[in-house]
C-alpha cells in the first residue's frame, strides 16, 4: 500500500470515527432532552395521561368550543412526543383522583366541573366570577389582593399551573382562562417554553397569570407573563380560611 492509497483509507476511518461520534453526541443530547420532557410532564415512554375536555358554556348541547379543539391538539402534540397515549374524557366524566396518571384539564370553572374541584382543593387562593350574566365582572380573576377583569378581544387573563399532591405523583396541568382563546394561548406558551419553565421550577408545583394581548388581532399568539402567583395563588383567600375556621 502506497502513501496515497494510505492516506485516503486513513481519511475515510477519521471522517466515519467524526461521524459516528456526531451520533452518538446528537443521540445523547436528544436522549437527555427527551428525559426532561418526560419527566417535566410526567409522562415516561408507554405512560398513560387524561385529557378532561370542558364544554362551551355558549352552547345550548353539550360542545367544546373550537379553540378549546386548538388547545387539546397542542396537548395532543406534547403528548406524542414524549412517546406516552392520553385518554380524552369530557368534565363531567372523570371520576377519579389525581396523581396516578398526569393530567391536563382545560377551561374555566364555569365550563368545567372537574376545573371547579381542582381549584377547589389546589388553589384556594383564586376565585373566579363564574355568573353567567354578562357585566364587567364577568369571568374576573381574584388572586390574593389583586383583581383581574377580562376585556373581550383586548385583555384576557389565563392562569396556567401545575400542580403536585407531593411525593412521586405524577402532575396536573391546569388552563383555566377567562375565555376559550386564552385557554388555547396557555397550551401554546406551555409548548413552547416548557423547556424554561423546567430549568425554574424543575418538576415542582407552580402557578403563572398569563396575558393574551388584542386576542382579536393576534389570535392567542401574543401572551405577556404577568405574574408569578404561586404562593397568592395557594394560600387560600381570607374569607375561605375564615370560614374553615369557623367551622
């Protein structure tokens, strides 16, 4: 074997060792992304989650507004890519406790009995105006001290959580917006900033106020982080703690 028939058979083992390396890396990387998706959404690969589909209050027959169809297809998206099934069940279906298997739970109270309990238990310190009568308190948000009226196509508030019953179980994630478009908007910025909201929270429980900006421009494409209300948002209202007190 000459110089120059050497010298190409040992380029060719150094450009194969290069590329079979650039895989191994690429693969590791995506391997380790995949595992901090998974276990940001508590989902690990062949798991089970619960998609609880709410109803269009607008609607004389049981529906789900379309936005609310946009939002469970995002979730859908998350969900495939971390190699897990989800079961879709409407809000007034589930009869079962949380925990065992991850959950995302889309609309507000007054569109979802299963919201409503979530609320409930897990975040005492939010009330939402849930009157059906139209009127500028309708569907606004109270967290702690602080007030949040919906401005229709302008200003819309929607809270994105997820929560924990502690230990191992696996979490629940909760949309609940002052209307369906924001609770679309919520899913989008999960999708696309879980990554973040992971390197902050890790896989603990917290609770951010969202902003969907001129709705009626931009669609739910343009949302504002307004807050951080985890603690306000768990701690429960001075009126509730009262009246456990009481009784």
């Amino acid at each position: 074997m000459n110089d120059d028939v050497r010298n190409i058979v040992l380029g060719l083992v150094a450009t194969g060792i290069s590329a079979s390396l650039g895989w191994l890396a690429r693969t590791y990387l995506w391997r380790r992304k995949l595992r901090r998706k998974q276990a940001f959404f508590g989902m690990p690969e062949n798991s089970e989650s619960l998609l609880v589909v709410n109803r269009d209050p607008a609607a004389t027959e049981p529906a789900v507004h379309r936005f609310d169809v946009f939002a469970l297809l995002e979730l859908s998206a998350l969900i495939k890519d971390c190699g897990a099934h989800a079961q879709v069940v409407t809000q007034d279906a589930v009869q079962q406790g949380f925990g065992e298997r991850t959950e995302f739970c889309v609309g507000g109270p007054s569109s979802s009995r299963r919201m409503a309990a979530h609320m409930s238990a897990m975040l005492p310190g939010v009330s939402v105006n849930t009157d059906p009568e139209p009127g500028p308190e309708r569907s606004a948000f109270r967290i702690g001290g602080e007030h949040y009226r919906m401005e229709r196509g302008v200003s819309e508030y929607v809270l994105l959580a997820r929560v924990t019953a502690g230990g191992q179980a696996r979490p629940v994630f909760l949309f609940c917006g002052q209307s369906a478009i924001t609770n679309q908007a919520a899913t989008r910025y999960l999708a696309r900033h879980h990554e973040r909201l992971h390197r902050k929270h890790g896989t603990g429980s917290f609770v951010l106020l969202l902003k969907v900006v001129n709705s009626q421009a931009y669609g739910p494409d343009v949302v504002e982080l307004v807050a951080d209300v985890t603690r306000a948002a768990r701690t429960p209202l001075p009126e509730t703690a009262s009246a456990d007190a009481a009784a």
